[in-house]
C-alpha cells in the first residue's frame, strides 16, 4: 500500500502537455486561416466574383434600366470594385428621386431601391410655355412627358427642372390645396393664383369653381364635401363661395352674375348656403 508521502510530483510534465497542446491549436488556426485566404483569393478571381445581376425596386414612374445606365453599375463588372457612394451620388442627380440605397447581395447581386418623388401638378413657364412636372415638395421635376395632373394657373414664375418652387408661397398654397381635395377624392383641373394671398382659385373636373382663402381650405374640406354632395345629386353647377364668415357657403350658378373674385362678400346677392348638415338636404 502506498502512503501519500512516499509520492513524488513532476509538475513540469504538465506544462509540457499545456505546451504542445498550444502549439497544436495555433497550427490549426493558421491552417484555416490560410484556407480561408486560399479560398477567398479563387472567389475574387472566379466569374463568381463578377456581378451577374442589377434589380431595382421601388420606381413608380421612372424606368429600371434608365436607373441602372445612370448608375454607371454594369452586369460583368467586378463585385468588389464598384463605387457604390458614387453610383448613389450620381442616381441623385436624378430630380425624380427622393432617396437611393445601393446594396451588394452575397454573392454577386446588387439590388438598388429607390424613393420617388410624388408628382402633384403641372406649371408652365412664363415665357416659353412649356410645361412641367411639380412635386409635392414644390420640386420641378422634369418637363411633362403626359402627366395629367391639376395645373397651377395665374403666375408669372421662370420654370425649369431642378427649380424649387417652394420658396414661392403662392405655389405652396396651391399644391396644399390639391392635396387637400385628394382627401376627398375630388378631382381638380386648375388652381389659379392669380389673387393669391385674397384668395385662391379651383376649378374642379366635373364643373365646379372654388374661391376659398389660401390658410381656409384645410379647415373647410367638409364643408366642401357636402356642398358638393347636394349639388350633384342637384344636377347644379356653379362657383362655390368658401370665404364667408361663421360656416355661411355661397353658391352662384353660372346662369347669374359671378361674384367678385378679388374680396370676400358673404353678403353679396348670391345665395347664403349655411353648413349643410344631416337633417337638410335644401338649401
């Protein structure tokens, strides 16, 4: 029987072993690190490693392949070595474009999305005519190719694409007018800025004119919407008085004498429409 201090320890044994283990494991780190370069060195010279195909998503009104040429980013080209901050710094360029994201997709796509803008309107140039594409940022966007949008009318603005309209008020009114009868999904034909800021103008697809106050109209959609409810199923067609006080709406056929369309005159000898509600259908 062996006694506890008849054993002798050899400690170094063990550090021997720790040793070789090390050794062991960093030669295979080394190994797979140097198959993942021999690897990664056939990929970039494989046809793998060339791009095989260009998608774009998101475009409404602007043509893929157009995107793509403006892009400058070729099927063939290699996968690695496209400039990706340039190829979205030039489809910016592009006024129709609002955001751009360029993405590679392992292993050899790229897929590029897009955010356009909304075309709101038409405008045309004050001197030559030509008609052009507004955004609903105030945005010219490019000259109209067969757009069929509201024309803003009454001004004398140079217009050309690239040009921010924005920074007219004028403008700015009228493209919130457009949008705010969207909301009620009647269709116009012209806003006319001519009065602009007395009043502004509408004049609606199926026969109607709007005067209302330029910071009115948003507040008095529902109005409108009613009022156009009772005088369609009326059969009556005429200009629409938004301008009066205390929800009085005015409505003058087009058989009679218009009002003024410079002033307000909820007093006028037009007829005084009070707010329709649901318990009146005259008026």
């Amino acid at each position: 029987m062996l006694l506890r201090d008849n054993i002798v320890m050899y400690p170094h044994r063990a550090k021997v072993k720790k040793k070789r283990r090390g050794a062991r494991n960093g030669f295979w780190l080394l190994f797979t690190l140097f198959v993942v370069l021999g690897l990664g060195a056939l990929y970039l010279a494989s046809p793998l490693a060339l791009i095989a195909d260009v998608t774009v998503i998101g475009t409404d009104n602007l043509e893929a392949e157009s995107l793509i040429m403006q892009s400058s980013i070729r099927e063939g080209e290699h996968f690695w070595r496209i400039n990706l901050g340039q190829a979205r710094k030039d489809l910016l360029s592009n006024y129709w474009l609002q955001s751009v994201q360029i993405k590679r997709q392992f292993p050899n796509s790229i897929l590029i999305e897009v955010t356009e803008q909304r075309p709101l309107a038409l405008i045309a140039d004050s001197e030559s005519s030509s008609e052009y594409i507004v955004s609903k940022t105030g945005l010219i966007l490019s000259e109209n190719s067969g757009f069929s949008l509201p024309y803003i009318t009454g001004h004398e603005i140079r217009v050309d694409a690239g040009v921010d309209l924005s920074l007219h008020d004028s403008v700015t009114a009228a493209l919130r007018s457009i949008e705010s009868l969207l909301l009620i999904e009647t269709e116009l034909s012209e806003v006319n800025i001519e009065h602009y800021p007395v009043n502004l103008q509408l004049f609606t697809t199926d026969g109607y004119r709007i005067l209302a106050s330029p910071h009115q109209l948003d507040d008095r959609v529902n109005d409108l919407l009613a009022m156009l409810a009772q005088l369609r199923r009326q059969a009556l067609r005429g200009t629409i008085d938004l301008r009066g006080k205390q929800g009085v709406v005015s409505f003058t056929p087009y058989e009679t004498t218009e009002p003024d369309d410079s002033l307000p005159d909820p007093e006028s000898e037009s007829e005084q429409i009070p707010e329709p509600d649901a318990d009146n259908d005259n008026f």
